[in-house]
C-alpha cells in the first residue's frame, strides 16, 4: 500500500478524490488514487489477462477496499468497476 494513503488511513482520514465529467479522477490527490488502485487490483488478481475477466465478486473486494480509504460520489462506482 501507498505509505502516503497508509498514513491518512491510520489516521482515519479519508482522502477526497474529485472526478470529472468524464468520470476521470481529478485534483490533487489523483495520482494516489490511481496508484492505490493498481496496488489494490494486483494484489487481489493478475490482471494481465484483462479487467473485463476478472470476477464480480473479486472487483467488489477491490472496490471495498477502496471505499475504505477515499471518499468520492458514488455514482461513478460502475465507470471506476468497469
């Protein structure tokens, strides 16, 4: 895990993640983020052979750990799953 997240979660800080119309994340915090969710994804499954093969159930075990660590609007769940 990213130590910066690590830390702000030892905290119990969530980490605000901003997105845009586009459903792309945004601000400052972007880059944490995407780097969490590359950690995240690898250490659940080998995503080599395609995110679209991975199992639901694996993707909502990724998405809760996520959800432990920022904070953003869930409506854009299905465009950061999929």
């Amino acid at each position: 895990m990213l130590k910066s997240v690590r830390r702000r979660k030892e905290r119990g800080e969530l980490i605000p993640i901003e997105f845009n119309a586009e459903g792309q994340a945004i601000g400052e915090n972007k880059t944490d983020f995407a780097q969490y969710i590359g950690c995240i994804a690898r250490s659940h499954t080998n995503i080599n052979h395609g995110w679209r093969q991975v199992p639901v159930e694996t993707k909502e075990k990724i998405w809760d750990d996520i959800r432990v660590s920022f904070t953003f609007i869930l409506y854009y769940t299905c465009a950061i799953l999929h």
